[in-house]
C-alpha cells in the first residue's frame, strides 16, 4: 500500500518526528511505501484562499497550483496519515 504520510512540526526530532519515523519504519518493514510530507519544511500555507474555496456546484472549478499539486499527491496514495502539530 502507498501511504502518505504527514507531518507538521518545525523540528524533525521531535517526539512528532520519532514517532512519525517508527510507523514509517513498520509500514515499510512490511512492505508498504510511504511518502513523506513535512509541511512545515515544505513552506505549506494553510490559510485557505477565495480561489481555493471548493466549487461545490462547479465540476470544472480550477484550484490554484499549490492545491492541485496537494490534491495529486493525496490522489496517488491509497491511504493518508496525519500527525499532530
């Protein structure tokens, strides 16, 4: 299984970070993937834009460059997991 795996924590040898690398360590050790986003050393915005509010009613909505690349990333793995800040 490809798993996303999220964290947000401006410093990687946090509890946060030991924490996030033994589940990586236990998915990979059995044999899933895991890809990696450290949002806070990504630079990651969260304040969400009038651009980028969902166009619920609007199928052909066009989110900034930032969000499509975020929601592309979500898409490729088949789970998502979210550590706390």
């Amino acid at each position: 299984m490809k798993t996303l795996l999220v964290m947000a924590h401006p410093r990687r040898d946090s509890l946060t970070g030991t924490v996030a690398d033994v589940f990586a360590g236990g998915l990979e050790k059995n044999g899933h993937s895991v890809e990696w986003a450290n949002l806070v050393e990504e630079g990651f915005d969260p304040v969400l834009r009038e651009a980028d509010e969902p166009g619920w009613n609007d199928s052909d909505k066009r989110y900034s460059r930032e969000v499509q690349r975020e929601m592309e990333r979500i898409e490729r793995n088949e789970a998502t997991l979210m550590g706390d800040v």
